[in-house]
C-alpha cells in the first residue's frame, strides 16, 4: 500500500568519498504522523533530509514523497521545509507577512500579483501559528520562537501535505521549544501533516513524537518514543552525546507516562 | 555675482557631452539604485567591487585589440562573475579567495596588455576614475539598453528574487529556478557595472552599489520604502555630483561618490533611532 505513504524509504545508501554516510535506511511515515530522527551531528540526518529534498544522488535505494521519487518537480511546493535557523540580520527589510508570501509567489508566472486567495492564505497561516498580530512587524526584531512560527506558517502558506524541520529547536529556551512543539503537534492534528523533523536532542520532541528513529548512519532505533528506553542502545548510537540528549530528562518522563 | 544656479544647468545642458552624462546617470541611478538594494541583501559588495575591478583587464584587452572596450569588458566581468559563482556556489573556494584572487589577476592583465600596447595615448585614469568628456551615444543607448531588459526582468521576478536572498535553499525547494534567476542577476551587475564605467569610473563603482541601498536601509524597515529612498539617492548624488564637478572643476566620479559618502553618513548621525 505505497500509495497511502507520504513517506517510503527503502534500503537508502548514500557514499561520500567512499564512506558510508546513510546506510540501508528504511522509513515510512503516514499522514498526521510527526516523526523524529534524532541522532549525534555528524550522523547523518542532514544527509537524510537532502535525500528526502532530492538535493543530494543517493547510491542505493528508493526514496518516494507522495508518490513520487525524490526530486521530482512534482513535489515542488509540495514539502514545507524550515532551514535549520540561521541568523537573520536585525535590519532585514521585510515584514513577518512579507516572509509567509514568499512561498506564495514561488510559483507564479510572469506576473507577480498576490490576489485574494493568496491573501486569504497568508493570513490563515499566520492565524495557525499564532502570529496573526505580528504579520505587520519586521521579521528581523522578532524573537527566535517567533521567528520559527513565521517560518512555518510561510511553509503552511502554501498548503503542503509534509513539512521537513532541520533542528528547529536551535536556538530556543526551552518554554519557547515546548510551545513549539506544541504547535506542530496541533497542526499534525488539525491539517492532517506529515511531520519529518531532525534533533540532536532527544529530551524535547519526545513527548511530542509519534515515532522516534535513533540514527547514527544507521537507523539503531524506530518506534514509539516511550519504548526508547534502552539506555545501552542509546549509548551505542550517541557515544559521550547521551548525557547531552537526556539532559532534560524528558524521555523520563515519557517512560513513566507509557 | 555668480550665475544662477538654474541658467548655469540650461547652459550646462546645451553641451552635448554634459548632455549625454546627465541623461546617463539619470538612469544609472534608477538602475544602481535597485540594484543596490540586492546587492546590500545578499552581501555581494565585494563581489560587486571585484567585477568592477575584473573590468580594467577587459578595457584593456579592447584597447590592445582595437575593439570598443565596452565588448571585452562585458566578457570580462561577465566570465568573472560567472566563473566566481560556480567556484564558490560548489564550495570549492570561499566567494572571499575567488573574488580576490580573480580581480587581481584581471587587473594584472590590463597591466599587460597595456605595457605590450606601448601607447599611452588613451585616458586610463579616465576608465579608473571615470570621465565625463569620453561620453558618446553609444553609451546612452547602451545604458537605455541595460534599462529595458533591468526594469521588466525585477518586474517580473521581484519577489522570487527576495525569497532566493533570503532563503536560498526553501526557495528551491519551492520551486524558484535558483540557478537561473542567480546568474540572470549576477549578469546584470556585470553588465550595470561596465556601463558605468565612464561615467563613475571602475574603482569609484563600487560606492554606488553599496551606498544608496545601505542609506534606503537607515531610514526603512520594509523593502518598498528602501528602494524608493535608495533610486532617490542614488539620483541626488549622480546629478548633484555632476553639477557640482563641473562647478568646482573636479572629477564627476570622485565627486558622486564623495558627496554620497557624506550623506550617508550625515543621515547616519541624524536618523531617528529605528525599531
């Protein structure tokens, strides 16, 4: 049943100069599903999302996005990607509503004219992520949290069935990073997405992930989240980063809820 | 008593070189003016002042040859700009080391050709410094050339163009075609750049990609309004520059670039603090 996936990765095999990066990663994810692949840096979960973007040639396996292979110009405007947060000039000469309609115009022709309906989903996006009252401000004074909320609604502006977050809780304190993810699981929920996001971090997105996949070039662990319990697995995939990803202890507490 | 200001600019007007220049930067500052406003967004300055400087080895090439140096320097600067993107876009050297190492060697090889040429009969202060007297007509319908395909290409693709500054990588994934639209502009900075040459002069140019965009930014916090106010510098400097070099006998160039320079930073001192 392929055609209900949104998600299908099968035995992906990514080289770099030789070397393994990503080895037979298999992955599925269905509709309202948000899964997390966390894992050290350097363990490839950039690679994974380039493969998933069809940014980067994969040496082996099937990578397929709603039905289509990776890459394909069909899937152009289809996936809501948030870039892992960079840092964006105070002075940046656009408004929040400016950064949302920025998906809106990609796929214009040669005329560039927002209309009503564009209007109408930059507004709701907005409203989604709560920032209908900040859309007038300018993007670069907003705070880091606010910032990632205008982001998502510039990817929800354009209505797509599967968003990709790289790391999108860098940067965040953590009261900002709960609310977060707080919002994305209300819009797996409410639109039906599909939610691919990475972490180096365990601790935070576990009470929100369906699904957890532990990835250190190879995936050492796919399942619910309150069945990541195993703390010599964990070791073996993270090394010294353990202590670093349970800092919060939140998979603790995620253990003793299940 | 001196003249009128006004009957000095009609009697300025009649002479055709003054003329042409005028009409000239009355376009280039629209052009430089918008153009600016990408640069200043995408941190190309150096990239724009390396394109110029790539400029010289072209002139020269066409002196050298006896060809109009304003076809050798567009391949120039366009090869340069070219050559430096994809360099530096597959992250085999830093924009940094390509720029730098790319002008010099360019200008090294105006050096050249101009040592085997054995002449010094042309004004090469006039191409670094910029010169008002060499103006012909085939520079104003060069420069009204650049306008008609600048104006509807930033027309058309504005906003795309934004979304690449901002977020090159989203963007793609989004569906802009990032490489054409990067070269497409990468070309027009070249080709704005070398039509200046005579009016601005190859190492004054950089001033006017800088400056009017980065003065827009002091006084606005949105796009539209840094645009407006960076074409209405970029005119204010251009003409009052050209009138004020005729009027105190200095080089029109040197004169622009200085009279911006002040202004930016007079309206630096003088802005009301932004958010």
């Amino acid at each position: 049943m392929t055609t209900s996936l949104t998600l299908d990765i099968r035995d992906l095999w990514v080289f770099f100069n030789g070397q393994p990066a990503l080895e037979s990663i298999s992955l599925e994810a269905n509709r309202s599903e948000l899964i997390s692949v966390v894992g050290p840096n350097g363990g490839g979960k950039t690679t994974l999302l380039k493969a998933i973007l069809g940014l980067i040639p994969f040496n082996r396996g099937e990578v397929r996005v709603l039905g289509k292979p990776a890459g394909s110009t069909a899937l152009h405007g289809r996936i809501g990607y948030l870039p892992q947060g960079g840092e964006y000039d105070r002075y940046l000469p656009l408004r929040a509503r400016d950064v949302v309609a920025m998906t809106r115009y990609a796929r214009m022709g040669w005329r560039e004219k927002l209309v009503a309906v564009d209007r109408e989903r930059i507004d709701s996006a907005l409203i989604s992520v709560d920032m209908k009252d900040f859309g007038h401000s300018p993007f670069g004074t907003l705070s880091g949290g606010q910032r990632q909320r205008v982001l998502i609604a510039r990817a929800l502006a354009m209505d797509p069935p599967m968003m990709i977050l790289d790391e999108p809780s860098t940067g965040l304190d953590t009261v900002a990073q709960d609310s977060f993810y707080e919002l994305l699981h209300r819009l797996k929920v409410e639109k039906g997405l599909t939610i691919l996001l990475v972490s180096h971090d365990i601790g935070g997105v576990s009470s929100y992930a369906d699904r957890i996949a532990c990835l250190n070039r190879k995936i050492h662990f796919h399942g619910r989240p309150q069945d990541c319990r195993d703390r010599d697995m964990l070791a073996q995939v993270f090394g010294r980063d353990i202590h670093f990803l349970l800092h919060d202890e939140k998979c603790l507490t995620c253990r003793e809820k299940s | 008593m001196p003249d009128l200001p006004g009957k000095i600019m009609t009697e300025l007007l009649q002479l055709s070189f003054f003329r042409n220049a005028f009409f000239i930067s009355l376009m280039l500052a629209v052009l430089f003016g918008i153009l600016s406003f990408f640069v200043v967004l995408r941190r190309m300055s150096f990239l724009g002042a390396g394109i110029a400087h790539t400029a010289f080895g072209g002139v020269a090439l066409g002196l050298f040859l006896g060809i109009h140096p304003f076809f050798t320097a567009v391949v120039f600067c366009l090869v340069a700009a070219i050559v430096i993107a994809r360099l530096t876009g597959t992250g085999t050297i830093s924009a940094d080391t390509g720029i730098g190492i790319f002008f010099s060697f360019s200008m090294a090889l105006g050096a050249l050709f101009i040592a085997l040429k054995k002449s010094y009969s042309f004004d090469l202060t006039g191409y670094l410094f910029g010169n008002i007297l060499g103006v012909e007509k085939l520079d104003f319908f060069l420069v009204l050339g650049v306008m008609a395909i600048f104006i509807p290409f930033i027309l058309f693709f504005f906003h795309r163009l934004l979304f690449l500054s901002f977020d090159r990588e989203t963007a793609g994934i989004s569906g802009i075609r990032r490489d054409a639209l990067e070269t497409s502009l990468l070309a027009f900075l070249a080709l704005i750049i070398v039509i200046s040459i005579k009016i601005v002069g190859i190492i004054l140019i950089s001033a006017l990609i800088v400056l009017p965009a980065s003065f827009g930014n002091l006084f606005f916090s949105h796009f539209r309004g840094v645009i407006v106010f960076s074409v209405l510098f970029t005119l204010f400097i251009m003409t009052g520059g050209l009138f004020l070099s005729y009027h105190l006998d200095t080089p029109a160039g040197a004169t622009m670039v200085i009279l911006g320079t002040i202004l930016y930073f007079t309206a630096l001192a003088i802005r009301p603090r932004r958010r």
